[in-house]
C-alpha cells in the first residue's frame, strides 16, 4: 500500500466509497464525479502506477481487472446497448491518481471517443 495514495487508502478502508464488486484481488466502487449515468472505476488491489506498470508486472492481475470489469458492466445492465472502458495513463492522458484503474462508463450516448 502506498500511503499518500487515494485509491490504497480506499481498498484498505480508510476512505468510503460505494462498492459494487470486490473480489481477492481487485475493487470496482462508483465514482464520486460521474461523467455518465453509470461511471465504476475498478482497481487492483494490490498498487501500480498504471495498467503499463500492472500489465508488465502482473499480466494476470491485468486480466482479473478486465474480468471485474466485464462482470461489472452485465451486473449495471449496460451489454445490450454498450459501454465503454479507458484507462488513463500518464498526464497527457488526464491520469489523476496513479493507481492503475479502468473507467467503466455507460447507460447512456456517450457520443465521441475524444473533444477537439
């Protein structure tokens, strides 16, 4: 756990949040600025500073966040009309907090993949 970061803090239970799968290993909790009717972040657990340093780590960690992920987004009722996942990585990218995570987002048009 890294002490000065958010997202530890949540998974040790230090900071609420609002849960919505937890598994050994990885956390999706509802995002407390939602850009869409249906904004989850899901997490490992264990810290990386994002999906680059988690995938070169630990692919199969990578793949359970996917996993949460998916099983998260059947669970919210966004399969048949679609939603979306991003992961931010770097400050370029508008990567907040350094703790790997997926933006799960759906439930409504969520029109284009970026604004110019």
């Amino acid at each position: 756990m890294e002490t000065d970061c958010l997202f530890c803090r949540i998974v040790a239970g230090e900071i609420p949040a609002t849960i919505v799968r937890e598994t050994d290993r990885t956390l999706a909790f509802r995002d407390i600025g939602p850009k869409a009717p249906v904004h989850v972040l899901v997490i490992p657990k264990e810290h990386y500073a994002d999906v680059t340093a988690l995938a070169g780590a630990d692919p199969g960690l990578a793949g359970e966040v996917l996993a949460t992920a998916a099983v998260v987004a059947e669970a919210e009722g966004l399969g048949a009309d679609g939603f979306r996942m991003i992961f931010n990585t770097g400050r370029y990218a508008g990567q907040e907090v350094f703790h790997a995570h997926v933006h799960l987002l759906g439930g409504a048009p969520l029109g284009p993949m970026l604004a110019t």
